[in-house]
C-alpha cells in the first residue's frame, strides 16, 4: 500500500509511520487522516512489535489543516472530528506500544497525535501546545482528556487555556515528553526505545497495554479486576513458561 502524504516503513517488526507533506508542515487534512487510518491498520495487520509515529522535514505535525477548516460548517466540522478521533483511538487501541518521535512543530492536533501514543521521545527543537484556542476553537481530537491526564489538570489547564507553545525541555518537566535528545539523534532514540521494546515478549507486551489502557477507561475498581483476569490469561503461554525457565536455569529467554 502506498499513500502520497504518508510513509509506512519497516525495519524488522517495527514499523515507522512518516506523515510526510513537509511543505504544509505536514498539517492533517482529510487525504493524510485517512491515510494514517489506513496504515495504522496495516501496520497492525502485519504484526508490528511497536510502531513509531514521526514528521517529514522540520516538523512533527503542525496541526490540523488551518486552510481546510476555515470554512467548515458545524455538520462538516462533526464529521472531520470523528476521522481525527478515529485516527486518534487508532493509535491508542494499536495492538504493540507507539512512540511518537517529535521532530519540531507539535500543535494542535499533532499535538493530540503525540498524545494518543504510549510514548514521546523529542528533539531538543520540539515546540509542542494546544493552540486551538487562539483560532476560536477548541482541542477536538483528545487532548482536553488525554492532556490531563498526562500532565495534571492545572499544567492542562494553563496549555490550553493559553495556547501555551512549549519547548522541549519544559514540556518533559512536566511529564509530556519522556525523553528529550539531540535533533540528529532522534531517530537513532526512537528506533531504539522501539527495538527494547520489540524484543520483549509480544503478547504479555500487549496485554500490559490493554491493562495500562483499561484503567483510563472506568473506575479503578474495573480496572484491577481486568488486570487480575489480565494477569492470569498469560500463564500458559509460550512466554511465559520461557521467561520464568529462563530465570529459574540462570540463562536468557528465548521469546516468541
Ligand atoms: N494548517 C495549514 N497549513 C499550515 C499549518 C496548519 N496547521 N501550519 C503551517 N501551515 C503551512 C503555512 O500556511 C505555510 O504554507 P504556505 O504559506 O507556504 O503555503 C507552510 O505551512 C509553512 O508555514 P509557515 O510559513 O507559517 O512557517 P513558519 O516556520 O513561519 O511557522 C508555525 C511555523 C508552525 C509556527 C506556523 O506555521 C503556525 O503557527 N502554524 C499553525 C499552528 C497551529 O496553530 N496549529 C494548530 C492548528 S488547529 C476539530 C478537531 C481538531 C482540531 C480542530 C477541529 N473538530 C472536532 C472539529 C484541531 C485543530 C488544530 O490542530
């Protein structure tokens, strides 16, 4: 499958997502929203062990497509909430861990698509905010639920009130980046924190996912149970077994 505006590439069982029209920054219009909806499916299809979501050029995304909305009627505003909510749970739901790998502008809605990922490494030049608010909009693909809780509801609060632009380093002291590393070493810290992570045992991976994941989506109570239940479907596996024989016979594992 090929798209114009995107990139889906391999590297072993890690799969890179590039969001590539560097001449609008590459800003979200519809073509690159249903295309990242396509490969993200793709990428899963075909058994990524961790995905890693990036920018062509100097930017990560630098938001959704300002000259694309401008017009919208609130009907057609409702539908191309849905497609970047789409893409957004997409990337939540994907079966391994994603690692969004900010590479400059982050805004607005690539901002939310950093935030829909497990993880978020950063260049030292990355600018990240919510800055909807100084176009007479809102956040409208996450962030005024993921930010929070992310990074508390007061720092929330302020990003979006304000439309805060933050670098790189203030955004990681307040827990929206992981890591923050040379410009010319991104790509060489994400595919690594990738590789760690694709070498790790697959399923029980998941699963650990799906359990982080459960609790944001009802009581803590709901959450602990689906973690028992979690906990206990991976005895048996391959992995499992392998692992715990492993460590009781002092050698590495092999994992599936
Ligand atoms: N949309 C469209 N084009 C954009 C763009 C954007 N978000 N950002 C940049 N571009 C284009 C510029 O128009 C310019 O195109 P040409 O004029 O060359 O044709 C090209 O990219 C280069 O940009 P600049 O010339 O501005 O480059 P600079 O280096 O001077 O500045 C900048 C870079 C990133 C600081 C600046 O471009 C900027 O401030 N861009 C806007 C950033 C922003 O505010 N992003 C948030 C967008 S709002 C919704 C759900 C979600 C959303 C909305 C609704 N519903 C539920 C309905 C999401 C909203 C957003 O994401």
């Amino acid at each position: 499958m090929s798209w114009n505006t995107v990139q889906l590439e391999w590297d072993d069982d890690v799969a890179t997502l590039t969001v590539d029209r560097p001449d609008a920054l590459n800003a979200l219009n519809v073509a690159t929203l249903e295309a990242m909806g396509e490969a993200i499916e793709a990428a899963a299809n075909d058994g990524a062990r961790a995905l890693v979501l990036t920018g062509a050029g100097d930017a990560f995304i630098a938001g959704a497509d300002i000259k694309y909305m401008q017009d919208l009627s609130a009907e057609a505003a409702q539908e191309w909430g849905e497609l970047g909510h789409d893409v957004a749970d997409a990337l939540e739901a994907f079966p391994a861990p994603t690692i969004a790998a900010v590479n400059g502008y982050a805004f607005g809605g690539g901002c939310e698509m950093a935030l829909a990922c497990d993880l978020r490494v950063a260049s030292e030049s990355a600018l990240i905010g919510n800055t909807e608010i100084d176009l007479g909009i809102i956040p409208g693909w996450g962030a005024t639920q993921r930010l929070p809780r992310l990074v508390g509801d007061e720092t929330a609060r302020r990003m979006i009130f304000f439309g805060e632009r933050l670098g790189a380093d203030a955004a990681a002291e307040v827990g929206l980046f992981g890591e923050v590393v040379a410009d010319d070493d991104l790509a060489d810290a994400a595919a690594e924190l990738a590789d760690r992570i694709a070498a790790k045992p697959a399923f029980a991976m998941r699963t650990a996912k799906q359990a982080l994941n459960q609790g944001y989506e009802g009581p803590q109570a709901s959450g602990l149970e689906y973690e028992k239940r979690a906990f206990a479907s991976l005895f048996g596996t391959h992995d499992q077994r392998e692992g715990m024989a492993a460590f009781v016979e002092d050698r590495d594992p092999e994992f599936e």
